[in-house]
C-alpha cells in the first residue's frame, strides 16, 4: 500500500505540474523539478525500505509471470526462484519509474502548451499517457529485432541494450515534441493530435518494419537449410492418452507407498554405515524395511511395467527427428529404477540377478537415444549411461563366472561415441511453423503477436549458427582433450557445445575404465595397483583426463577404488567409486 501511494503521488504530481505549472522554458524547468521532488518518497523507500520493495518485486513477479512482457524474460525466472532479489535491480525499477514520471510530464506539458483550455490538456495527457504506455512496447520490440541482427547470435534477450536505445528513441521524440509546442503558435486539438499520431505512427512503423525485415531473413535461413538437407525436428510436449494413463499409475504407486524409496531412485543413501553424505542421508530403518516388503509385490510390478511401457511409447515413435519432450524425465527415471531393482538384489542376496537387469538399458544407449538430432536427448543419454555403469561397477558380483558380461560391458563402453547434434532442424521446425502459438498460453495473443519479429531473428540466426558451426562440432567429436580449447576464432559456437562434448567424452573414458577395472577385479582378484596394467589385455591405452590430457587418479586398496578426474579442487566431485553408494 505504501509503494502504491508513493507512485500515486509521483505521477499525480507528474500531471498536476505540467497542466498548471504554465507554459514558459521556465516554467517548464520548475515542472520538471516539482516532478523530481515528487519522486523523493520513493527514492526514500528504496533507501529505507529495500527489503519491503523486494518482497514486493518478488510478489508482483511471482503473480504476474505467466503474463509478463518477455523483455524481461532473460531475468525473472532467476529472480522469482530466487531467496533474495538483488538490490540493484530495485533501483533499476525506481529509476525507470522516474524517468515514465518525466515522460509523462513532459507530455503534459505539451497538451497544455498545445491545447487551447484544460479540458482538451486533460483528454490529451490521457491520451499521450495510454500511446506511451502502449506504443513504446511496439517500438521495443522492434528496435530489438535490429538490435539482434546487428549482433552475434545469442540465445538471451539483449534487455539492457534494447531498453537503454528505447529511451532514447522516446526522449528524441519527446524533445521534437517540446520543440514543435514552443515553436508553434497554433492551439487545439487538430494541432495537439498531430505530435501524439506522431509519437505512436514512429513506433508502429519501427514495429513493422522489424516484422518485414525479420519474415524475410526468416525465409532466407529456411531456403538455405533446404539447400543443406536439414529436416525440421517436431517436438511433442503433450502426453498422448496412453502415456498418460501410465504415468497416472507411476503416480498412484508413489502416493500410495509414499516409504517406498528404491536405491538410485531415492533422496536417502541405502549404504549401510551411511557414511556416504554426499549421496543424502541414510535411510531409516522403517523405510529400508518397508521398501523391502513391497519389491516383490504386485503393485511394485505395475509399476515396474509402467515405467518400461513408457520406454516403449518413446521406441514406437520409430523417427528421431520427433522428440517426445514428455517422456525425457521417464526415460532417466526408468534407468534409475532398473539400477535400484539391480541394488535391491543385492540387498536380498539374489547376485544372478544384478547384470540382466542392468544390461536390459544398454538398448537406451545404443538404439533409443542413438543418434539424436537433439542435444537435450544426447545429455540425457549420457546421465543414462553414468547411472549404468556406476551401478554395474558398485552392485555387480565379483564371481569368475559373471566375466563374460562385464566383457561385453566393456565392449558395449568402448563403442560409445561422443554425438553432439548441431539442433538446425529444431530451428527449421521453429520457422516453418508459427512460432509465436507457444507464446499465446504464456503472454496472451497480444504480447505473442508483438514477440514475433525478435524471435523470429532469433531463431533464424540460431539456424544459420548451427550451420556454421557443423565443422567446429565433428572436430569436437574426435577432441581427446579439452584444456584450453580456445580454437574457435570467431567464438561462435555456444559454450554449451564444449560443455556436453566434454561430458560424453568424460562418461565414455570413466565407463571404460571404471568397466576395465571390474573386469579385472572379477578375473584376477584384487584390482590393479596402476592403470597401467590393464593395458593391453582390457584397454588400447591408458585412458586420459579429458580435462587435462593427464592420467584420471587411480586409488586403490585391492577390494575397492576410486576413480576421478578434473582439477583437484573438482575431484570430489567428477568422482566414480566401486564402493556401493547408493
């Protein structure tokens, strides 16, 4: 209620000051200082009340998100998640009222400098303030459609740049405006509307040539993926009718046995000293029994088939390029189920068990997530296969008898290959169809409408980048080694490339070795004292650190050991260990 005084009474006096203050420079310089010392109560409550203001902002964001302009859509998601607001952001806003409180001001000004009697000032200080309101949002939009063309790709929103060139797009018209009022010795409404027609005739026209210039530079992106093969990828995120009846029973099986908590599956570490921390805390003694009462239960098996009943929808669609955005979590969940299945039975003592079960998602790896044209599947590809090996190196028997499996483990790893998905066609997809409808459930079809032209550039040069960068990206596939990989010139290929590159030749050269270990183990006894040993008969070479092209750190007691690799601040987390730990 505070805030809202204080911006009632801020562009209150913004109003009453350029109607009555006069109609001389001078008095238009005392109006600007009255509208300034109208803003002092709320600069005050920026100095005093910051953490009121950010619980505000926080509030209003929170509420209004589904619904907010995207010019702000590069910044609110971390806010609206976040504990605090940063302060610099409220002295943004409060800056930014000020300066709508001098534009309105000065609007005023005008209308009664251009009216010739109050009431036609007042309609037309309405007037101005709603084609302020509305049409400054036009020009935004279309000045940051030129604004992104003039720029190197990016993902993000240029908000900052785009906000700073519309101010002083709106303070050169409010200066010609003022300039015409003091220069023209005509009043009345026909003299009034014709700087207002103006005002909003700029921005629209700005607007619609940003629509013109981005439907063409859209058309020219999609000719030339046309002309370099590239299909559109479709990606679904509505769950069909049977997908969803599925998941209807995954969730009737976890809110029916909410102490149901599977190893890999759960917040709670089943490792029995429950030393383990940086896997969760362990797991009650209550949970760990009832968990064990219902894995060979009827309702477990449900849910059980469920799960691979998902797998199988996503195996149906039969084409790579339709990614069936809903089922990606599944997938990943389905893995961890198999690997906690493989961890209960261990737990009940059933060894023959383990490796079926988890040799079942090497078809994941090898057929289902194969090859994507998506780089979102690749990754979830790789966290597939992680939670694979880790499980077949900490649960996996010991006996002589199990090494053929782990032999074909091994080989399984060893033909893993790192696929990093230049995603043009998920752009293709985005232009050839109307990329605004996903907008209209977030923005309303207004806001859609007017998003068009910017992300329309933006999705056109995410089309030619990928293009461009397709060589960088087979280069990346066969890179051995990352550190100081600065061999890209024009710094065009996202950063996120060299981070997923990096992560799947990461998990192929710790599988393959974690793998290679095991196997020794299983064959020789107790595991080697050096890497070294496990070449030539288990591995080509000894493996290297992706990160800096040295030895990964071996530990080892002979019964168990710890592998890792990165900076040694990092080792504890780019860590594997043949300890159980789930």
């Amino acid at each position: 209620m505070l805030l809202i005084i204080c911006l009632g009474f801020m562009f209150g006096g913004a109003v009453i000051a350029g109607l009555t203050v006069g109609k001389t420079l001078k008095r238009f310089f005392i109006g600007a200082e009255i509208t300034l010392l109208s803003a002092l109560p709320l600069i005050f409550l920026a100095v005093f009340k910051m953490d009121m203001l950010k619980d505000a902002c926080i509030s209003y964001l929170q509420q209004n998100y589904a619904n907010s302009i995207n010019s702000v859509g590069t910044f609110i998601p971390g806010l609206i998640t976040a504990p605090k607001i940063p302060s610099y952001f409220v002295w943004f806003l409060v800056i930014a009222f000020i300066l709508f409180t001098l534009f309105v001001y000065i609007a005023a000004f005008n209308c009664r400098k251009n009216a010739n009697n109050i009431y036609a000032a007042i309609g037309g200080t309405i007037l101005a303030g709603v084609v302020i309101y509305f049409c400054t949002v036009w020009g935004f939009y279309g000045l940051s459609t030129f604004i992104q063309l003039l720029q190197r790709y990016s993902d993000k929103f240029p908000t900052a740049t785009t906000v700073i060139t519309t101010i002083i797009l709106t303070v050169a018209i409010l200066a010609a405006w003022t300039i015409f009022s003091f220069r023209s010795k005509r009043q009345g409404w026909k003299i009034l509307s014709i700087p207002i027609s103006l005002f909003a005739g700029i921005y629209a026209v700005i607007w619609l040539l940003a629509f013109t210039t981005a439907h063409f530079y859209g058309r020219y992106a999609v000719s030339l993926a046309h002309k370099n093969g590239v299909t559109a990828n479709h990606s679904i995120y509505e769950s069909s009718k049977k997908a969803q009846a599925e998941k209807n029973n995954v969730g009737r099986f976890l809110k029916k046995h909410r102490d149901f908590e599977l190893p890999y599956s759960s917040i709670y570490s089943w490792t029995k000293d429950g030393s383990s921390s940086d896997y969760g805390k362990p797991i009650t003694q209550a949970k760990r029994e009832y968990t064990l009462k219902y894995f060979d239960s009827a309702d477990f098996a449900g849910y059980y088939r469920s799960r691979e009943k998902l797998l199988e929808y996503y195996a149906q669609v039969g084409n790579k390029n339709t990614l069936l955005f809903y089922l990606l979590n599944d997938i990943r969940a389905c893995v961890r189920i198999h690997a906690g299945v493989a961890a209960m039975y261990k737990e009940t003592n059933q060894p023959e068990k383990i490796l079926p079960e988890l040799m079942k998602t090497t078809w994941i790896d090898a057929d289902l997530l194969n090859d994507s044209p998506f780089l979102i599947v690749e990754m979830i590809r790789i966290t597939c296969r992680a939670i694979w090996y880790n499980a077949m190196v900490q649960v996996g028997p010991n006996d002589k008898k199990y090494a053929p499996v782990y032999r074909e483990a091994l080989d399984f790893m060893k033909s893993r290959k790192v696929n990093l998905p230049h995603e043009a066609g998920y752009f293709l997809n985005m232009l050839i169809n109307d990329i605004h409808i996903p907008f209209q459930k977030k923005l309303g079809k207004y806001v859609a409408c007017l998003v068009i032209p910017p992300t329309t550039v933006t999705v056109a040069k995410g089309l030619l980048n990928s293009l461009s960068i397709r060589k960088e990206l087979k280069r990346m596939k066969k890179q051995e080694v990352f550190e100081n990989d600065e061999q890209q010139p024009d710094n065009t290929t996202p950063k996120y490339y060299r981070a997923a590159a990096l992560k799947s030749k990461s998990s192929i050269v710790m599988g393959t070795t974690a793998l290679a270990l095991k196997l020794y183990r299983v064959e020789n006894g107790p595991y080697p004292n050096k890497l070294e040993r496990l070449v030539p008969k288990y591995l080509d070479s000894i493996p290297l650190c992706p990160f800096s092209g040295k030895l990964l750190k071996y530990e080892s007691d002979g019964r168990s050991f710890t592998l890792s690799y990165g900076a040694e601040k990092h080792r504890n987390i780019y860590k594997l260990t043949s300890n159980p730990t789930y």
